[in-house]
C-alpha cells in the first residue's frame, strides 16, 4: 500500500539542496521534504505521501486519522518503523 499519512512537523531545516523536515507521525520521526508546501511550519500537519509533504492538514483531521490507521494496523505497515525510527 501506498496511503498519505498524516504527521506534526517539529523540525524544519534546508539540506543544502531543499527545504526538509522532520514529521512525527505518532512516535514514529522520518525525514521528509517540504518543498512542495514553503508554508508549512513547525507545529503543522501535513499529509505525506512517498516522502513528501503534500497538503497541509487541521490537527483534528490528522489525529482522527492517525487513529483509524493505527486501528487497522496500517500505520506501523507504511511508515516501516524499524527504519530510521528516532525518538521524539
């Protein structure tokens, strides 16, 4: 599968080549790139899909949702967390 997910940024930083970020998705912290979406800021939800921030996202939609997923085991399934995992 292959969802959007939904996630909080905490960092924002700029690799030398693009505006990144990292996203927590539920405990869960990847790498992802902002460039797509300039206005995002720490504190915001986003929707990322294959790495990327696609949309931004209101807090409540994303938790409804980061729950569902969790529920349907999905969450743990798209996000791999055995790789790259750090704490928040």
């Amino acid at each position: 599968m292959c969802l959007g997910i939904p996630g909080r940024i905490i960092e924002i930083y700029d690799n030398g080549l693009t505006r990144m970020g990292k996203v927590d998705f539920n405990g869960i912290v990847k790498e992802v790139c902002l460039a797509y979406l300039p206005d995002l800021q720490v504190g915001d939800y986003t929707i990322v899909h294959v790495g990327f921030a696609i949309t931004r996202l209101d807090e409540e939609s994303a938790r409804e949702t980061l729950a569902l997923f969790q529920s349907l085991g999905v969450l743990e399934e798209e996000l791999n967390p055995d790789e790259s995992h750090e704490p928040v």
